[in-house]
C-alpha cells in the first residue's frame, strides 16, 4: 500500500492527511499528537475513525493542519482519516457513515453586513 492523501475541512481550517502502514503514530505539524492537543477530547475526535475500524496500531498518519481553532482542526482532521479510511477499505464505509463521520460540516460564520455592527445585529436605533 502507498501513502494515501486526502483533505478534511471544518470551519475555516484545512486538514491534508497523509496514511501509510506503520505502527499506529500521528504526527501533526510535525508535532505528536499528544503534544499538539492536550485534551483528552481532542485526542479521542483524531482517533475515533481508527478506534471504529480496529485500526489504531495499523497506520502512520501524518497531517499538515491549518487555519481555524483547536476544535475545527481536530474535526477537519477527523474527517480527512475517515475519507483516507474508507479509501484503503470500502468496507469501513458501513460502519464510520452512520457516525456521521463521513459528512462535511458546512456551518461557517455568517459574514458582516455593512450597515450592520456584526452579521446579525444592528446599530442601536435612536428615534430622536
């Protein structure tokens, strides 16, 4: 098997993973894992494709993330594993979509309007 490159995106960050056979290390910006998201959270959004494929020990995946927070990253990389999954073996389609891991989050943060204070609100109206 070679290396298997797919995107995941989630808000305004980019996800480009990269998986091969290993012994189960993620690497994101050159960074482990457990170093670039210290919360347990974080960590268990990364690995829950791999956790319901009983692939955890089976692959090295290195990703290049960037743009968004902490939490739109995790997501973005969440979805590029499951994609590059899926891609190794169709089989993983039956079990990661009813998860809903397979669907692309497509909530962004609504422009500003001109005229506008924010997207939404207005300027404080005065009568007089």
């Amino acid at each position: 098997m070679e290396t298997v490159h797919k995107i995941g995106r989630r808000k305004t960050a980019v996800a480009r993973v990269y998986v091969s056979k290993g012994k189960g290390n993620i690497t994101i910006n050159k960074r482990e894992l457990d170093n670039y998201f210290t919360t347990p959270t974080l960590q268990y959004k990364v690995k829950q494709p791999l956790q319901l494929t009983d692939n955890v020990k089976s692959f090295d995946i290195k990703v290049n993330v960037y743009g968004g927070g902490v939490t739109g990253q995790a997501e973005a990389i969440r979805l590029a594993i499951t994609r590059a999954l899926v891609e190794i073996n169709e089989e993983n389609k039956a079990v990661l979509k009813p998860e809903g891991l397979l669907t692309r989050d497509p909530r962004m943060v609504e422009r500003k309007k001109f005229g506008q204070k924010k997207a939404r609100k207005k300027f404080q109206f005065s009568k007089r």
